[in-house]
C-alpha cells in the first residue's frame, strides 16, 4: 500500500467518485464540536439500526424475557449487543436534546430552516417513542409497569380504541409482537425523517458564526465562500471520527456498567441490563420506574389534574409549542438576548424537565399537592424570564462594543508537534486494545471486550482528529 | 497544504501509523461478527425414552403391525431427528427376524455393528427418516412393503427404504444399509430395547452415521459411528421420558 501523498487514497476516492460527492464542505471553524451534534446523534441512529437488525437475529416475541437475558448469556458478544443498543438509544437521545438546545439557542430555527426544525422536532418525538416501544421489548418489571401506564394514559386520553392497536388484543404474543413490529415501524419513519431533515440541513448549509451574519436571520454561508473547502477529503475524515467517537462511547459505558463489580452498584434506572422478570420474587423490590428520559412525564403524571390533564400538560403543550417555535418567533435576531421571551421560555422549559425527572427519580409515583406543584412550577418562571430580562439591559450596553470583530480561536492551540504525538500515542492505545480484546472469551468476557472495543474506537477516532488537524487545519 | 511547523515525513508516519490502527480496530471489530453465530442448543447424552402413543400408552411390541399400511414415526433423539418405527415381515406378513449384522459405510470403507431386530419376534427396528443424500423426508423417503416396488437404479425392488427426492435405497432387513446411491453413507439406526415383561419398547441411543444435518454427518469416522453424538445437537430436546409414536399414511402401500 502506498502509504505517500496522491496514492492509495486518491485511487480510493477516483474509483468510488468521492470528490464528486454532492455535500457541502465547510470552513475550517466549523470543525468543532458544536457543528456536530446533529452527527453524533445520527451516528447513534446508526449504531441503533446496526444492533437492532443483529437484535432481530434472536428477539422472540413469543418468549420476550427469556429470548433477551439469552442474549446477554448464550450469544457470543450478545452482552455487548445488548446493552449498546441501550446505551445508544440514552446516547442518542442525549445527543437530541443537546443539539436542539444548541441549535435553539443559536436561533438556527428562523428562516430559511424552519422546515428544518420542524422535522428536527418531529424526529425528537419519535426517538423517545422508539426508547418507549423498545425499552418495553425486553418484558422485564419495568417493561411491564410501562405498557400499564402507556394503556392507562391512552384510556385517561379518552383513546382506549388505541390501546389494541399499539399493544395487541392482550395476549404477551401479540403484546411483543406488537411491541416490536411499532418498534421497528418508527424506527424506519425515524430514518426516513432523518434523511429529509439532512437533506434540508445540506441544502441550508451550516450555519455561520452568528457575527458573520450580525446576529440577524437569514444567517447563510455562501457556497462561494473562499473558506469553503472540498467534502473529500476533509470533511470525511473528520465525519469519520465523530462517527466512531460516538460508537466508543455507546461501547464503553454500558461495558464499564456491566462490569460485575460495578453492575451491583448501578442504580437500575442506569442498569445495562434488563431488571427482574415480572414474574420473579426480586420483581417486588423494584420501583416502579420509566426510563430516565421519560422521568419528567412520570411526575407530571402525579401533578394534581387528573392524568388526562397532567398528559397534556407534561407532553402535548411542549410538543405542540416546540413544532410551532419558528411561527411564534418571526422576529429576524438570532441572539438569545434579542428574543428574550423565547428564551427565558425555553429556559424555563428546561428547568421544569430537570427539576420534574430528579424529582421523580427521588419519590417515584408519590402524588403531587397543589402547593407543592406550584412550590416547583412558578419559581423557574419568574427566575428564567425576571433574570433574561436583567442581563438583557447588560446586554444593551456591551452589545456594541462586542460587534466588533474578535478572532475565532485565539486562545489556547495544540502545537503541531504534540499533536502529532497524541496522534501517535492514540494509534498504538487502539491497537493494544484490540490486541487485548483478542484474548478475551465472547460471551464469559463480554463487558471487558467491550471496554476495549469501546476504547479502540475512542482512540483510534483521537488519532484520526490528531492526524486531521496536523494535515488540515491552517493557522 | 499543512499549517504549522511538522515536516512531511512525520505527517505520513503519523498517517501510516493512524492507517494500521484503523486496520486494527477493524480486524478486531470483524471478529463481533461472531454474534450472528446462534448458540448451540444440546443435550448432553442419548436419553433413554418410551415409545408411547399420542394418548400416553405404551406401545406395545407385538402389537405393530407387520408391514403396516401406515408409517410409525417418533422423534429421537432431539424433536426434531424423526425416525421411522417398522415390524419388517414377508410377502406372506410373517414376521422376518432381522439379525444383527456389520453395515459398511461406502463413503470411507468405515464400517459398525447393527444390533439387530428386537421385540417378540426380533423383527422391529428403527432408521432415521431424513435420507443421508440431501436430507429428504418421509413421505419422500419412506418404506417400499414386500410387493410395492419403488424404481431404483438397480431397477424395481421392494422390501426397501426409497427416497423418491433423487433415488437413495436403504436396505431396512440389514441395518439401513446403502442399496443404491447417490447416498454414500447408510441411514442411521435407532438402538430400541424390548422390555419381555411389559412388551414395552426404548429408545436408548443411535448407531451409524450422524443424522442428516447435525455437526457431523458428512464424516462418519470409526469412532464417530459408534457413539454419533452430533445427534445430540441443533434442535430442541424432547421433554419428559417419552416419545411419541405417530402414525401416516405410506404412500408407498
């Protein structure tokens, strides 16, 4: 292989037309993380549809329960298997979350991506109801208790007539069959909303530095911009490495969690592994737990209003005011400053799904008294708004003076040189990682192949963003 | 093309050395492949099962019929290895003792003991149902009475084991062995036992090649023959200490 400059690598991007490709290239600033959430969470989306078609392999919607802890002891890596299709899902909605605050905040909403958001939106609803159907695929306790609370809310919701439809006439086969065949319909609709909303996402373009466009909408980078470079190789490379930056991470934690040593002390709504079958004596000990994302609906549902009012409340509202969020802000600034009301909104909204999820983590099912839901509920109201409204007069004052343009990126910058040794050093780490994996067992070690599968990724992903910013970045 | 102060020959060390890790990760990747390999599923010995009937009774040894216009089929060792239960007799519906008898396999040349008829009047035996040549089953492969004649390369014959898929015989009177290819290894041989006292029959093990399918049927070793235990794996077990005995119409009557 020839390893110099033109070579291989040029021969691999002529035959498959890779500086043909059609996407956007991107001036070198924007390879920082931040421009990248939206393809961490993609490269979830791909580690989920990678496992769960091997999941499929051996899921049995007949025997639910046994079918999944078989996976996790019989099948070789099953453990793996497993839990990073868990942990892909906590990773990917994580990464949801992050990127529609980001993008939020950045105003990345206002014209010409309005559309943009909107799907963004939709594709968030489907991810949790993707976690919901799948986190009940296991038949698991919690499983359980959480189609119980998906049939009661429909009934509170006067949809009863829906109950059939998504989980069966009420046999376990047809629950899971069920279960899994929506499980799989969503998911499909997910990546097909995915590929709608990238396509928009590379018609649109990145969007800028907020000062390049003087903090007013339409913020667009010009296709002809001089800082734009070529896709291939660039973009590819870097691409490459968050790609498996996520998949390291989506391998390492849950193998780190199911370290036996550590598996004991994992609080279970963490846990890597499904919780005790309904049926079993350890069944009783477990509380009635959703998973962690959907913690803050769980207290919502112990709110004061009857469930039908607390469902609204707790799901439709937000949904309903997130889908309408670029017809409600028309205004053209994009500063979160500018758009105070939104934002202290947001922030509220925010504050209001820690504060609930904590609180239903701490007193699960515990119902709610009317003081104490106002004790809760107004205080990040008149904090979030009262406090955006004071730093926005501070904001009026210094909003001239920092107009001026500051250079990107002055601060703190890797020298080349160690660069090129973290380069060096993260090489060799992937490579004594996957050596060591070798000699591990697949279905006795799978936590430890794991870890060091998880960290090859890691490091290798290190070593390919040392040797991109040694090769291109400029300064 | 580079910013910054490292010369060329460092840049493509470092891309040698990044180009050989992600080989690595890669290969070492490609080994969870592995996880599309289904875990076996296995019992760890021949069981020792009772042929019973579909309601639970016992069968009774001398009251197979001989020749019988049906095919008496069971699973053993694993639910799904099916087996076919025949009282071999004569053109006259006597019974016909079968004696044991050394069954070569024309594979290898390797060779085992047939133990032989048991029951009353040593007539009963048992052979798998799935042909050694490509896996066929009964009613496909099925038991030619005296006087049925199946076409076979060595022209009509009756009193055999014909698979009508591609035209392996079997001779049931001498332990299932071959009478025409293109199946180069015999059927393998249910070992029964006739309990005198409650005319109650066993399955106990099997004797000969591995069945059709299971890890190890294309390599019948000498010592394989004796004790094939690949029977043992890749299907589920049956449960209980019994087996039941089915009956079907042959078509071959």
């Amino acid at each position: 292989m020839d390893m110099s400059n033109g070579g291989f690598w040029d021969k691999v991007a002529e035959i498959l037309h890779l500086k043909d490709v059609p996407f956007m290239g991107v001036p070198d600033y924007m390879f920082s993380i931040e421009y990248w959430l939206g393809a961490i969470a993609a490269s979830a989306l791909a580690w989920q549809a990678i496992t769960g078609l091997i999941l499929l392999l051996y899921y049995q919607p007949s025997d639910a329960y046994d079918s999944t802890m078989a996976i996790i002891h019989n099948v070789p890596f099953g453990s793996i298997l497993l839990s990073s299709h868990l942990y892909g899902a906590y990773i990917m909605i994580l990464a949801v979350y992050i990127h529609g605050l980001e993008v939020f905040f950045r105003g990345a909403y206002k014209r010409p991506r309005g559309a943009q958001w909107v799907l963004g939106v939709l594709l968030f609803a489907m991810t949790l109801g993707a976690a919901f159907v799948g986190y009940s695929l296991t038949g698991d306790v919690l499983s359980a208790d959480a189609v119980n609370v998906g049939r009661g809310i429909l009934t509170a919701l006067g949809l009863s007539s829906a109950i059939p439809i998504l989980f069966g006439n009420g046999t376990q086969l047809d629950l899971f069959t069920r279960l899994l065949g929506w499980h799989i319909i969503i998911a499909a609709a997910l990546i097909l909303f995915f590929a709608l909303h990238f396509y928009l996402a590379e018609q649109n373009g990145f969007m800028p530095d907020l000062k390049e466009s003087n903090y007013r909408a339409p913020a667009l980078l010009s296709r002809s911009d001089s800082r734009l470079k070529p896709w291939w190789p660039r973009n590819f490379i870097f691409m490459l490495a968050i790609v498996l930056l996520t998949w390291g991470i989506i391998l390492l934690i849950p193998s780190v969690l199911a370290i036996p040593q550590v598996l004991s002390r994992v609080p279970i709504l963490l846990s890597p592994y499904p919780g005790p079958s309904p049926t079993s004596p350890e069944a009783s000990s477990v509380p009635a737990y959703p998973p962690w994302f959907f913690l803050f609906m769980y207290k919502m549902a112990d709110m004061p209003f009857g469930l039908a009012m607390d469902t609204v409340m707790g799901m439709f509202i937000p949904l309903i005011i997130l889908l309408l969020v670029p017809a409600l802000d028309r205004s053209d600034a994009l500063h979160p400053l500018d758009r105070p009301w939104i934002t202290a909104l947001f922030i509220t909204g925010l504050t209001w799904v820690i504060e609930l999820s904590v609180w239903s983590a701490i007193q699960p099912g515990v119902p709610v008294k009317m003081q104490w839901f106002a004790i809760t509920i107004i205080p990040p109201v008149v904090i979030s708004f009262g406090g955006i409204y004071a730093i926005r007069r501070v904001w009026f004052k210094v909003k001239g003076e920092l107009s001026g343009s500051r250079n990107r990126g002055a601060g703190f910058r890797l020298s080349k040189g160690a660069a090129l040794s973290l380069g060096y050093l993260t090489s060799i780490l992937a490579i004594i990682a996957i050596v060591v994996s070798f000699f591990l067992n697949p279905i006795m070690d799978g936590p430890y192949v794991g870890v060091m599968w998880g960290t090859a990724l890691i490091s290798f992903a290190a070593s390919l963003l040392a040797y991109f910013y040694v090769e291109y970045i400029q300064w | 093309m580079s910013g910054g102060n490292v010369n060329e020959s460092r840049r493509n060390f470092l891309k040698a050395m990044v180009t050989i890790a992600g080989l690595s990760v890669l290969a070492g990747m490609l080994r969870g492949l592995e996880v599309l390999v289904p875990p076996e599923v296995s019992i760890s010995g021949f069981p020792r099962l009772l042929l019973v009937d579909e309601n639970g009774n016992p069968i009774k040894a001398s009251s197979i019929p001989i020749n019988g216009k049906q095919i008496a089929l069971f699973p053993y060792p694993l639910d799904n290895e099916p087996n076919m239960l025949l009282a071999l007799g004569d053109s006259s519906g006597s019974p016909v003792e079968v004696p044991p008898t050394t069954v070569i396999i024309p594979q290898n040349n390797v060779s085992y003991d047939f133990p032989g008829g048991v029951g009353p009047s040593k007539n009963i035996v048992a052979y798998s149902a799935i042909c050694q040549h490509l896996g066929c089953t009964f009613p496909e492969l099925t038991f030619y009475p005296p006087g049925v004649k199946a076409i076979t390369a060595n022209g009509p014959m009756d009193k055999v084991i014909h698979c009508s898929c591609h035209g392996s015989t079997y001779d049931p009177y001498r332990g299932g062995a071959v009478v025409t290819g293109p199946t180069v290894r015999p059927l393998p041989a249910v070992v029964l036992e006739w309990d005198s006292s409650t005319d109650e029959l066993y399955a106990v093990k099997m004797i000969g090649p591995v069945i059709y399918g299971h890890p190890g049927y294309s390599s019948p070793t000498s010592q394989l023959v004796k004790n094939p235990t690949g029977d043992l794996t890749g299907g589920s077990p049956i449960s209980g200490t019994s087996t039941i005995v089915k009956y079907y119409s042959n078509p071959a009557s």
